[in-house]
C-alpha cells in the first residue's frame, strides 16, 4: 500500500510513522509514506497556500488551486486516479474499524490535511472522494486526524501484527462489532491487594473463554451501553 499525506507541515509525519506499527509495517514493506509539502505547488515565491474567505468573516481557507494541483501530482503514481482522496473534516463520516477494514483493501490512500478555518469547497468537488472525521471536536488541522486513520488502516495489513488473533478479538473487530473486549491481566498475579480472577488461572480454556465473554459484555454495559442498543436495532442477539 502506498499513502499520501497532503500537508503544510510535513515535520509532523516523519517521527509519527517510524514509530510503532506503523513503522514496522514500513520496515516489513507492507506500506510505503509519501509525504508531500503543500507549499511546493503554491503560485507565488513565498509559498503562500491560504487566503482571506470571499463575504469576510475571521480565519483563513487553504486555497484550491496548490491543493488540487498537489493532488493531481500524486494521482498517477497512486493508481492513475483511482485511489481514495480522503479530507480530514468534521463534515466526514465518522470514522470506524469497519472503515479501517474497508480501506486496507486499498492499494492507494491519498489524505489531504486541511488547516486553518477549513478548505475552499471546490477542493471538494474536483479532487476529494470522500472526507472522514475521527469525532465530535477541532484540532488545528488534519494531520493528526490522518495519523490515526493511517494507525487504524495499516494494523488491518497482512504481516504487520505479529499474531494476528490478537487483532481479530479487538474491540470493535468484526468479532465484536458492537462490543468492547475483555479485561486482561499478566503478572504479577497479586498487585497491592488485588489479585488475578482465579478463571484465568485455572488453565481451563472452557472457563476462560466464558469468563472473557462475561467480561466483554459487563465492559460494554458499564463504558459503551450505545453500542449494545445498536446491536439490538440491527436484531443481533447480544
């Protein structure tokens, strides 16, 4: 897989995707960065990728023509066009495992990082296929934002995970769509009075995998009661 990152401040992706899975998912050459600087395509000698917005009002809007030309730039290398243009917005569909699953099919990403108040719409209507958002809140601009979606995309890979059972009972797997996964505990088995359920000790596999299923359950219950109440609504037996 190959993934692009659109951004005016390309300093903020080097040490992030060396670390972690998703460097060794680079390392393992399950995954190639590209990252390009968005002021490369700007018109004029100083760089500029932003303006005031036509009516007023306060903020700046990154301007279409640098961010379109950047994208038209990667393009053929990703796919000749058909790679997904993602923007990174609070207008997006929110973002989800099955999202993460969905767009590790892919041979290409291209994430054009938004900055400032937001982006010149037109962006959107020549060049971006789809925009996500990872919540209900504002960060300063969407490079963060395309961390975590590269995070979540690049750990569904072949050969990233060193085993990967791990990941298929992770919350949110298609394992538990709609529930979180079980407490976990390693050694010591006593840690300032509080000791290890004695199911997980026994070495009764049976048992475990039950007292695991309990505890999937009361977690999703006690944290994230919605997600059970959308398993119902789709009439799965929860």
């Amino acid at each position: 897989m190959d993934i692009y990152f659109i951004t005016i401040f390309p300093e903020m992706f080097r040490e992030a995707l060396a670390a972690g899975m998703t460097g060794i998912a680079e390392r393992n050459g399950a995954v190639r960065y590209h990252v390009v600087n968005l002021r490369d395509f700007a018109e004029d000698r100083y760089g500029s990728v932003d303006d005031y917005p036509y009516g007023g009002g306060p903020g700046m809007i990154l301007m279409a023509p640098p961010l379109v030309r950047a994208v038209e730039s990667v393009r053929p290398a990703a796919g000749a066009g058909d790679a997904p243009v993602i923007l990174l917005s609070p207008c997006g569909a929110v973002f989800t495992q099955a999202k993460a699953h969905e767009l590790a099919g892919k041979s290409s990403l291209v994430f054009v990082c938004g900055r400032y108040k937001g982006v010149d719409e037109r962006v959107l209507d020549l060049v971006v296929t789809e925009s996500l958002s990872i919540g209900d809140y504002i960060l300063s601009g969407g490079e963060l934002a395309a961390l975590v979606v590269t995070d979540a995309v690049v750990r569904c890979l072949p050969n990233v995970i060193g085993d990967e059972r791990s990941r298929d009972t992770d919350s949110f797997s298609a394992e538990r769509e709609f529930s979180l996964d079980a407490a976990y505990y390693t050694r010591p088995p006593e840690f300032r009075g509080l000791a290890v359920p004695e199911t997980l000790l026994s070495g009764n596999h049976a048992r475990i995998a039950e007292w695991r299923e309990r505890s999937a359950r009361e977690r999703t219950e006690r944290c994230r009661p919605d997600l059970l109440a959308k398993a119902r609504t789709k009439g799965i037996d929860d």
